[in-house]
C-alpha cells in the first residue's frame, strides 16, 4: 500500500467516529425512555382545563373552510367547538362532547348528529379522527401516550432532538422533543396502530411559556398541525387567545338540537 494511500486508511476510521460538522450534543445527561414520558405525564397533570379562539383551516364537508374556531375543553372527554362564519360571527357549527356523549349542529346544512362521545365525535367538525382527551392535550401542546408502552430513546445530532419510540400492544408512538434547557417541547407525535396504519399525527411550532390561571407556568404551542390517514383530512391551526385552567362548568358542554332537525347522515 504506498504511503498515502495508508495514511488516508488510518484517518477513515477517526473521521467516521468524530460528530460532523454542525452535530450538536446533549447539553443534559441522556434519558430513558421512562423518564421522559414520566416528563410528558407531570406535563399533561398541570393541565385542568383551557379555553381558546384560534383561526382553523379544515375540511366542512366537502368544503374546506377557514375561520374562526372558539374551543374549549376539560380530561374526561369534555369539548365544545363554535366554528365561526368567515363572513360574520354566526356560528356556522357547533359541536359538544359531555363526557359520554356528543351533539353536533351543522347549521350551514341545517342538520345534526348524535352519539357516543368518541375519536368520530371530533372527526364530525374537524375531519380528523381523535379522542375527546387526546384532542385536549394535544391542544395544549402535551402528548398522550400509549398505556403500557416501553421504548426507546435516539439522538439527532444534526436537529438537536430527542426520539423516542414507544410500542405496546395497542400499537407503536413516535415523538419528537426538544430537550433543550428543561423545555421538552413535544414538536411531533405519531401514532400507529398494530398494523402499522397511521392513527394520527400532530406537529407544533412557536412554542412558548403561558402562565395558567392557577400560576403554573406552562409551555403552549402558537401553531398546531393534525393530520389522519386521509391526505385530505389536515387540520390547520393558529392559537391565538388562550385560557389554561379556568373554571368551566358542566353546561359549557351542554347542546341540545333544535326540534326536528334531520340528521346529517
């Protein structure tokens, strides 16, 4: 082997095992990942209630819509959704979940619909299939995690996050977070289920602090994407006012239907 030819062969393996230009480092010890969605859950703990306006850009129908959307909700599968007219503040929807069960009003289409409060409840206003609860949290920026999952923890060292993949029998979850100076933002999470097919995903940007009404300090994102299997099926959304735990009483999430309206099916 001539000299050069050696040389380069001896410096392959250092060069390979040094972080590239631009690689960043954890500036925090390394964690499991038990202790981050520990984390996650006293995150999600410090959230009891919020109350909001935000601009939503989502599918009505057929039609996609975007306009102003007051919200607001509680744990326990309670929501309540005003979807405003973009021509004035009409309401143009109305959606209510009671913790069993859900009532939706079109009123552009002069229907409605009832049921079970669950994941299609949601779907009904937003196009986008999510539990009453996960919607909640996922709204505030936290991130519901599978029940029982174990997982594990990767270094980007190129974007500075941490990803973690948790799996159960229900199915897989991958997040990414920004560790950074104790932050943990949650800037994406993914949920499939056993068979792969993707449930749902969320991704947040302009992250920052909110003092709730209780005097938590508490870390919300300014801008919200949910997506579902459907590439049709987004939702877009701007945080604009935001209430964290105020007092909301069962009757905000109480709707009855006009006399008589048919149902939207």
């Amino acid at each position: 082997m001539r000299p050069l030819t050696l040389l380069a062969a001896l410096a392959l393996p250092l060069a390979t095992a040094c972080p590239g230009p631009g690689a960043t480092k954890r500036s925090y010890p390394e964690p499991t990942a038990e202790q981050i969605t520990t984390r996650l859950a006293q995150a999600r703990a410090r959230a009891r209630s919020f109350q909001a306006q935000s601009t939503m850009d989502y599918w009505l129908g057929k039609d996609r819509v975007k306009g102003t959307v007051l919200v607001m909700g509680t744990p326990g599968a309670k929501v309540r959704f005003n979807a405003l007219n973009p021509a004035g503040e009409s309401v143009l929807a109305d959606l209510a979940c009671d913790g069993a069960g859900f009532v939706y009003v079109d009123v552009q289409k002069n229907c409605q619909l009832t049921g079970p409060c669950n994941a299609d409840s949601i779907a009904a206003l937003l196009g986008v299939p999510l539990a009453p609860d996960d919607f909640f949290y996922l709204a505030l920026g936290q991130a519901p995690v599978l029940d029982g999952a174990t997982g594990t923890v990767t270094w980007d060292s190129k974007l500075g996050r941490e990803l973690v993949t948790l799996t159960s029998p229900a199915g897989t979850q991958q997040l990414v977070l920004d560790g950074k100076d104790g932050r943990w933002d949650v800037l994406r999470s993914e949920l499939k289920d056993p068979a792969g097919k993707l449930v749902w995903a969320v991704e947040h940007t302009d992250f920052a602090e909110t003092q709730t009404a209780d005097g938590q300090a508490l870390r919300v994102p300014g801008k919200s994407r949910f997506r579902s299997p459907d590439d049709k099926a987004d939702l877009l959304v701007e945080w604009e006012e935001r209430r964290i735990n105020v007092e909301l009483g069962d009757d905000k999430f109480q709707l009855t239907p006009p006399a008589g309206l048919p149902s939207c099916r």
